[in-house]
C-alpha cells in the first residue's frame, strides 16, 4: 500500500471510473477558473493530468485552429477514451493525448506557453520533479496555472468535525501531498517561478452531487483497511440519509495558484 496514492490512479475500475467520467466534466460556469493563464489563440498549452481529457478538450477551442493542447495521463484507459472524444469532437488535430507511466514529460524544452495541472499534485511521488518539468517545458514568460484541494479544508455535514479529521485521515494513504493546496504557492517559487499568486474558489453542494467524491473516498478507506467495516457503514449511512433529508453539505475548497517563468 505504499504506493497507493499513485496506483489507484493507473488501475481504475468500472464504477470508480464512471464517477470519475461524471465528475470531470468541464462545465462553461469553470472558465473563470483559466482567467489567470490568459490563453490566446494560437499557444501551445499542457494539460498535466489530463484524465478523461474534457478540459483539454475545452483548452483546445480556447486555442483555436492555429493552437496545441498536449494532454499527459497516466492512465491508459482515460487516454483511450479522450483520444475517441476528441475525434468526435473533430478537435484530434488541434489536441494530442500522451500516455506516460512516470512524471517525465514528453515534449521538448521552452516548447509550450501554457501549463495546466488540475487536482493532480495531491497525488504525484514527486511534486518537486514535477514542478521542475513545468519549468523546462515552458517558454520564458509563459504561465501554469495548479488547482487544486487541500483537504484540510473540507466540510461534510451531518459529519461533526472530529468525525470528517477520523474519515479522511483514513483516506489519506490515497494522497502523496493532501495539503497540496496551502503548500503551492511556496513550492512554485522554490522551483524558480515568480509573480506566485494565490485564490480561493469556493463552493456549497447541498443536493448530494458531491457523493461521488465521498464515495471515492470509502473505496480508499475500505482498500486502505484504515477503518473497521461497521464504521464506514455507519459513516456513509448517515450521508445517504441526509441526502434524502435534504440537510446533506459538502464543501472543499479549490486553491487556483498561478505563476510565471522567468
């Protein structure tokens, strides 16, 4: 299990990965959330983690016809099923899916104006590596954009506090770095990048849209063995029925950190 936090990751199963597929759908109201890479016409943008790859696919109309997305993802299944949505979308000659099984990035240095990572740094073995591989694929002056969780942060009701510390300190062999978002912003600089800034994006689900992110996280608990059968029952009991209630909340904040390389 010591390697948990990547493998789950390379190997996905049927009902995690359709989760997986629902979650990662990139909706118009997340756009804001590329304001800070000002993405023009014409760049060269990575998507670093690209997994079922509807935000690269989003990427490359932002690029248009004269623009390159480059998607890297360790999972074969999620390149083969963003290479078929990306002909479907008759984007293929604008986007390119790599499949890698390590964190080096195929592409030449000072190749690519835009970096893209989006919840991926909590789970990498080697985030300074990765960080320095943004540096050398990015031309001078251009700018990566992390967003991601720090699950130091998140809120579950009907969960109390002690509680949600119990569930995801459970969960937390699925993660390399799970306070990944606080710890950004100093990590860019320390990796050579200036003009580090840092926001918050914030959210409330009161419906239950954010039981899927719970239920990933009870798969790792049960794979993990963190926690005894009876009590994640009782744990993921209790959601269910505030979701049918209506008084269900889940909040995780997304830290959006931008930079520049010199």
């Amino acid at each position: 299990m010591s390697t948990y936090y990547k493998d789950h990751w390379a190997e996905i199963d049927e009902t995690r990965l359709e989760r997986y597929e629902a979650m990662f759908v990139w909706r118009a109201e997340q756009d804001p959330s590329l304001t800070a890479l000002d993405i023009a016409e014409s760049h060269s943008v990575l998507d670093f983690g690209s997994g079922p790859g509807f935000l690269s696919l989003r990427l490359a109309e932002l690029v248009g016809a004269d623009g390159q997305v480059h998607g890297v993802e360790l999972n074969e299944r999620f390149v083969a099923g963003a290479r078929a949505r990306a002909s479907d979308a008759g984007l293929e000659d604008r986007v390119t899916f790599h499949h890698v099984t390590d964190e080096q990035i195929p592409l030449p240095a000072e190749s690519i104006d835009r970096v893209v990572c989006k919840n991926v740094l909590e789970y990498v073995p080697d985030v300074v590596h990765v960080l320095g591989q943004f540096f050398r694929v990015l031309k001078p002056g251009g700018r990566v954009l992390v967003m991601d969780s720090d699950w130091g942060f998140v809120l579950v009701n009907p969960w109390s506090p002690d509680e949600v510390r119990e569930f995801f300190g459970a969960a937390a062999g699925a993660f390399r770095e799970p306070h990944i978002g606080r710890r950004a912003p100093m990590l860019l600089r320390a990796a050579g990048f200036t003009d580090v800034d840092v926001s918050i994006s914030a959210f409330a689900d009161t419906e239950g849209r954010a039981m899927r992110v719970l239920r990933n996280m009870e798969q790792y608990v049960r794979d993990l063995e963190a926690l005894p059968v009876a009590r994640v029952d009782a744990l993921m009991g209790r959601l269910e029925d505030a979701v049918e209630r209506g008084d269900f909340l889940f909040s995780l904040p997304q830290f959006l950190v931008s930079a520049r390389r010199p």
